[in-house]
C-alpha cells in the first residue's frame, strides 16, 4: 500500500533485477553506486558501496532540500546525477458528473474518491543542487478510486537501466522516458479496484528486455510483464489473488529466471520466459506488503497484518510446498505490516508490524540474534529500513530516524530529527542519504 511508505549470490542463484549497461570487466558495476529501484541495487535495502552520514537536522548535513509538487509516497531512485520520482498534482478542475467528496456515502478510514483531475507527473532533480532538471506530466485524469489517508496516488518507485526510467501510476498506466524526459512509450493497463480502496503501490520492475508489473487487487489480479523497448505485452498471468501490495524479487536458477511474488494465498515463483508457476507455497497472512528477499538459493518472504510469518523458501520446489519440509525456517512472531525487511549480509532486520520493535534473524537458519526489542525515540514506521557502512538507518513517521551498528545486538550510533513526516523509504547512494518528507526531498551528506 505504499511503497513502503505505507504500503517501496554466487552460481546458485544471482539476482539480477537491471539490465547490464555495464561492460563485462567493470567493477563495481554501475547499479552498486546507484539506488536503480525499490529497495536498491540488489533489492534488499542495502548499499554496498554507500558510506551516507550518521548524523543530521534541519540544518546540519544537509545537502539540499527541494520542495516536491503534489503528494507522493514513492521512494526516489538514483542514477549518476540525477534523482527520480513521481508525484500525483490535484489540478483543482472539477469533472462534470463525478460526485463531491462530501456527496459520497461513509467509506472505512474516511476514504473519498476524488472529483477532480490530477495530473501524473514525472520530476528529475539535479542530484548536486536539488534544482529541476525536467518535468514530464504522464497523463491527466480522474482516479477512478480513492486511496488509504497513509498512500497517495504515486507510491511506486521508478527504475532505470542508465539509458531509460520506467514508471507505474498503477491503474493510470506505465510509462517510458529516456533520461532527459522524452517519452519512448506508454502503455494503459486498465483499472483495478483495491480493497477498501486503500489504492495501488507495486513497484515495477525491470529484467533484461523487460519490464514486470504485479497488480494484485480485489478484481482482477495479474501478473503482467511488457516488452521494454515497445511497452506491448509479452505475457500476463491471472492470479487468484486478494488486494497485495508486494514488489516482485527476479532471481536466476539453474539457468532459469524467476519472478517471486508475494502475496495473501501462496507466494508464487514464475519462469519469466513462459508465465508458468515452477512453484507456490501458502502460509502469509493478510493485505502482504513487505517485498521478498534473495538469501542464497533461497527466497525469504513474510507478512505481518493479523497474524505474523516469515518463510525461507527454495529456489530449486516444484509444485505446491505448502507446509512441507522443504521450507527450511519458519518465523511466527513480530513480522511487519508495511514496510520490507532488510537483508544486511547474513542479518535480516524486519519491525513490528508498523511500530519501532526490532527483531534480528540469522537469515540461513532463522534463529534470532535479537528479537523483539524496542527501539528507543521511534514510534510509528511506514519506511523499510536501509543499510550501508554497516551501519543500519531506520526512519520514522514523525521524522526521528535511529542510525543503529550492524551487529547480532542492538547499538544506536545516533538519534537524528527533521522538521517533517516520512512514509517514504530511504535510499542511498555514494554519501548520500534520500528522504522523502511529505512535501520536500531532503539530500543529506556529511559537510
């Protein structure tokens, strides 16, 4: 439901979730010095190459702060210099027919659909000075639903191959731009309807020549995967799924490319090159939003809304694996609602739900290094944590965010404030720290 914000390898099994823009000599490649995509270079939150500051507030270390137009929860990405994000502009101009807000009947959480046109809008920033470089309006539309008071209308991250960026309004569309903001493509996927129209979230993404989207809802799931260069479709997949709001994990196998899906009835795995289900197992739990993770040859994915589980599932099932003995750990306390875990190493940090409770698991075997402890100065947390320098950044709704050691026990290297509110996630990239506040982009680098 946000990307996150609310509801963003060795021969065995090589994540590989970009597409190569580096040359075969090149290390580290290209993607280890940028934030390509939801939850970083190799999709699990860290930066390996990072090294972004311990400490700041409103005035030190920080870089630039640059307001952002409209309202959107999606994590920015990096590539070189320059930053991307996606932004939802309420334009005020009323439709003709579209019922008032305060004409519509009592909806949970107070959800409205809108009445007016919103304009979809792509923002470039200079990764130095914060200034615009380019802005790109996708489309200009009525919602045809509302969304949570927590997700936006733009709560999926972008990603980029270096050459061009990638973006998903959901049931607006998905879109392609090089990098100096000509659109290549657009490809309209149609409307879904979210439970309680708490609206969309998954992040799109991109694999060699193509680009994968999952839209799991309450009408019409499906996994759809479109042709890179054209937008056409290469394949989609109906699933039998309930409202999720998980990204996808791509991984190699053996030779064969897989898409791993989380979500409410199984988590699936897809052969990229024909859409057919190698493998599922069941056992999450409801409205799943944290996104899975690579460990080895096996995929890690949890769920945390009324009831808690965390599973480490092999690469290598066929067939239906539900409770089987091939699950090699089973974890059933304390998992997260929103926000994904982060795998740092062999370390896997996940919170309560969306509170500040910390659990720490060996990631190969399951068995804690610390569980459940609270962490102190935090409250609510919507942003999945992010590491880099061994050092371990979690953020805040209020704007507190805790630099803590990466280590089998709980060290809080600094307590750090901003004047605003965050349910965006962080990224990182070279000595930089990105944080999306309600209304502004802050950059943070130690001066």
């Amino acid at each position: 439901m946000m990307s996150r914000g609310w509801l963003a390898c060795v021969c065995v099994a090589v994540l590989i979730p970009w597409k190569q823009s580096a040359t075969a000599n090149e290390f580290p490649p290209p993607r280890f010095q940028n934030w390509h995509q939801w939850r970083g270079p190799d999709a699990n939150g860290v930066s390996p190459t990072g090294d972004p500051p311990i400490e700041w507030d409103q005035t030190r270390n920080v870089k630039w702060k640059a307001e952002i137009p409209g309202h959107g929860k999606s994590t920015p990405i990096i590539w070189g210099n320059r930053v991307f994000l996606i932004t939802a502009v309420n334009t005020g101009k009323v439709v003709e027919g579209a019922t008032k807000p305060e004409d519509q009947p009592m909806r949970t959480f107070g959800i409205k659909f809108p009445n007016t046109l919103f304009r979809f809008v792509v923002l470039c920033l200079d990764r130095e000075t914060g200034q615009t470089l380019w802005e790109q309006p996708a489309i200009e539309e009525l919602p045809h639903e509302g969304h949570h008071g927590d997700n936006s209308h733009a709560s999926a991250s972008p990603t980029t191959d270096g050459q061009y960026l990638y973006v998903s309004f959901g049931s607006r569309g998905v879109y392609c731009f090089d990098l100096e903001g000509q659109l290549q493509w657009k490809k309209k996927i149609g409307n879904v309807d979210t439970r309680l129209s708490f609206g969309e979230a998954s992040s799109p993404v991109l694999h060699g020549d193509v680009v994968i989207l999952n839209r799991d809802n309450e009408t019409n799931s499906q996994l759809l995967v479109l042709d890179a260069k054209t937008g056409e479709t290469r394949w989609q997949a109906k699933r039998e799924e309930v409202s999720a709001w998980a990204t996808p994990l791509v991984v190699e196998r053996n030779g064969r490319t897989q898409v791993i899906t989380n979500a409410s009835r199984f988590v699936r795995s897809y052969d990229l090159a024909t859409g057919e289900v190698l493998w599922q197992c069941g056992g999450q739990v409801a409205n799943v939003t944290p996104s899975p993770v690579l460990v080895g040859d096996r995929v890690v994915c949890m769920s945390g809304y009324k009831g808690s589980v965390a599973m480490s599932l092999p690469l290598d099932a066929s067939g239906d694996i539900t409770g089987s003995e091939s699950i090699a750990w089973r974890w059933q306390r304390d998992t997260p609602y929103v926000p994904s875990p982060l795998l740092y190493g062999d370390m896997l940090y996940f919170n309560k739900l969306n509170n500040a409770v910390l659990t720490c698991l060996d990631a190969k075997t399951g068995k804690p290094l610390f569980e459940s402890v609270r962490l102190p100065s935090l409250s609510n947390i919507y942003a999945s944590p992010v590491g880099a320098s061994d050092r371990i950044y979690l953020v805040g709704r209020d704007g507190t965010a805790l630099v803590l050691k990466r280590s089998a026990t709980l060290e809080v290297l600094a307590t750090n404030k901003l004047d605003d509110s965050f349910d965006a996630s962080p990224a990182i990239a070279g000595r930089q720290l990105f944080l999306r506040g309600q209304r502004h982009l802050y950059c943070l680098e130690s001066q």
